[in-house]
C-alpha cells in the first residue's frame, strides 16, 4: 500500500473512531467547531457506530464516527465520496433519528441533548466557493435560535483544494490531511499541529496491519469501483443494472473475507439501498456467524 485514500470509510473509521485515534479526532472536532481558548473538547466517548438496528440497514443508514462530549452532546461525522444527489434530505433523517434515539422509554424530553452532524463531502454541494456550512434553526426574523439542539455541517474537500489554503488554519489544514496531502506539505501541517501528526502514526500501525491492508483494499476497489458506478448507474435510471451491480459487490466481499457463498440470499434482496447499507455492516462483521445474522435481518419475509 503506498498512498493511503483518507477518504475511504473503513480507513477514515479507523483513525478518528479509534481510542488510539482519539487525539487525531479531538483535533478535528475543535478545528471544525472554533471553539475560544478555555472551551477546547479534551475528550470524548466513543460510542457504536451504527443508529439504533431497527435503521442499520434502511437507506445504508450509517455513522462513520459517533462520539459524546462531556456535556453530552453527541457528535456525528460521516464522509461521503459520492453525490447521491440527497445529501440535505438525509442528513436531516439521519440527525432525526439520532436525535429522537437518545430517549428511551420513560425518559423526558428535558434529557435530550445538543447533537451535531459533521458532513466531509467529497463533491461540491452548495453553489458558492465556501468550503465550510453551518446550520442552526433560528427564527427567521429576528435570528433568535430557539435553541442549540440541532448543528449541521457541511465540508467540502474540492473547495479547500481550490483556494490558497493556510497551513496554519487548523480547519483547512485538516480537510487538505482528508485531501490526501502528501510530500512537503503534509509534513509542515503535522508539524504545526500535534493531532495530525496523531493521525499519521495511526496511519502506519493501520499500513503495517496485513488484515488492515487487505481490508481496505477490499473496500477501496468495492466501494470506488462498484458501489460508486451503481450510484452513477441510480442517477441516470439504470435500476436494474445498478442492483445486480451492488449485489455482485456484497457476494465476491463475502466469498473474499470469509470463503463462504451467500449468493442465493443475497440475490434475493432487490432494494439498493438495502444491499448499500448491507455491504457497510458486513466491514463490521468479525465471523461468518455475525455477517449470516446481518443479512437474515433484511432478506424479504
């Protein structure tokens, strides 16, 4: 593995959804949120990466990076290669059922708190040249915010690469780390900023891990080559291709990692969406046991 693509799920979760990764991700919380001197994030609890299991499958409803801060606000950052075109609409479902999520049965709406959505796009969405979007509701009038529960933001890689990036603003130092920096100027930002340089060390134990390697190469080719041309394929209306596609990408994953054939199951499941958020939870299975038990949960009744 020479360049590592930082922008590959499986990659990004292992550096800023790892404890030993858990500086590299304070650093990029604080660079994003700009809090003043004092307010900084020191730490955070990593909490599981998938929303609640009646949505784990539905519309490959997934979170890269899930984490509480100590006032107990949960933190949610997701990266996304490709535009499917819905980004705004999903982002507010995913960010509702996070939010809803936290209550469980008897508890009060009073212990519901402040959750934030962190999207690193690697597309352009907004039609100006700003690489960073916040969002809070407030009244339309006055700008009163009726409170501080919901945060929304918007990063866009191509954005920052376009303009004359600062090594010495932590934000666009971080988004230009997720740009694949290499060389001169990868080495000057891990210099100014010790959580870089946290994430380049967690980098190599990841290259030096043979299952980590094999892993990642397993998800780049499936991922970019497959999943990425069934959402070209969804956008120009190829449904029926754009199935068998995703299908063919969940089969030979699972014949690769486990040596096991899935493929009469697998061909049963007809909604992409479905077999897109199947091949996410399948990274996380460990066994052939644990990724049978995922996909009897979406095989058609």
């Amino acid at each position: 593995m020479d360049g590592i693509n930082r922008t590959n799920d499986y990659v990004f979760k292992r550096i800023f959804g790892s404890e030993e990764g858990k500086e590299a991700l304070l650093g990029f919380l604080n660079a994003v949120f700009k809090l003043p001197p004092g307010r900084e994030l020191t730490d955070v609890n990593l909490l599981d990466r998938e929303i609640d299991p009646e949505y784990l499958l539905d519309r490959a409803a997934r979170l890269d990076v899930l984490a509480k801060a100590a006032d107990g606000s949960l933190i949610n950052v997701e990266i996304q290669i490709a535009n499917r075109f819905d980004i705004d609409k999903r982002t507010l479902l995913y960010w509702a059922r996070l939010y809803g999520g936290q209550l469980k049965s008897g508890q009060q709406f009073s212990e519901l708190r402040r959750t934030v959505t962190i999207n690193i796009l690697a597309f352009d969405w907004f039609a100006d040249e700003r690489y960073h979007h916040v969002f809070r509701i407030r009244d339309i009038e006055t700008g009163e915010p009726m409170n501080d529960h919901l945060e929304i933001h918007f990063l866009e890689l191509n954005k920052v690469r376009r303009r004359e990036w600062s090594p010495d603003d932590p934000l666009e130092a971080w988004l230009m780390y997720l740009n694949n920096l290499e060389g001169e100027g990868l080495r000057v930002i891990a210099e100014k900023n010790p959580a870089i340089k946290k994430a380049l060390t967690v980098e190599e134990v990841f290259r030096k891990s043979e299952l980590e390697r094999r892993l990642y190469e397993l998800r780049e080719k499936a991922i970019r080559d497959e999943i990425s041309m069934v959402a070209g394929a969804k956008a120009e209306g190829r449904a029926e291709g754009m199935v068998a596609k995703a299908q063919d990408a969940v089969i030979r994953y699972l014949k690769k990692k486990f040596g096991i054939d899935y493929e009469d199951k697998i061909r049963q499941i007809k909604d992409i969406e479905t077999l897109d958020g199947l091949f996410d939870s399948l990274l996380d299975a460990g066994t052939p046991e644990e990724a049978g038990e995922i996909i009897a949960r979406v095989l058609p009744q």
